[in-house]
C-alpha cells in the first residue's frame, strides 16, 4: 500500500514538476489555514488565515492549469474570488 502511494507521487511529480511544488505549497498553505480557523473558530482573526487560503487558491489555479484540470481551475477560481472579497472587507476595517 506505501509502495502505490510512493508510486502515485513520484508519477504526479514526473508528470509536471512545476505543477507538483505548486500543489506541495498551496497544501501547505491550505492546511496551515484551516488549522489556525479550526484553533481559533471561537476567536477568529481574518488577517491570521484568509492571505493563507488566497496564496493558497492562487496556487491551486496554477497547478490546475498546467495539469488542464477544469473543475478545479473553476473551483480554485471561486476561493480565489472570495478570499480577494474577505481580504478587500479585512483592509476595509483598518
């Protein structure tokens, strides 16, 4: 079973490198994200995850493209679009 998983990423990584480390950090940066919201959810801070969840969504439209993945240039496209949104509100109250 390790040994498909293994299988399954050094094949997504000869595939398109450049698409790989752009998948590696948006999952980071996602991640990163959706811990500190889930930590923080009684006490949430915008600034403390949304630039994390656009990075992220940025890199997730990258990714899509060049591995010609509609859906999730469309749904990577839609974070996009609100995490600009919550950001524009966050600048809005400084």
């Amino acid at each position: 079973m390790i040994q498909k998983i293994i299988a399954f990423f050094r094949n997504s990584y000869k595939l398109s490198p450049l698409a790989f480390y752009c998948e590696m950090i948006e999952a980071l940066f996602l991640i990163t994200a959706s811990a500190i919201l889930s930590f923080t959810i009684l006490d949430t801070n915008g600034w403390h995850f949304v630039p994390l969840y656009l990075i992220g969504s940025i890199l997730g439209i990258i990714s899509a493209i060049i591995r010609k993945a509609a859906f999730v240039i469309l749904l990577c496209s839609w974070f996009t679009i609100m995490n600009i949104i919550a950001l524009a509100q966050l600048i809005g109250t400084l």
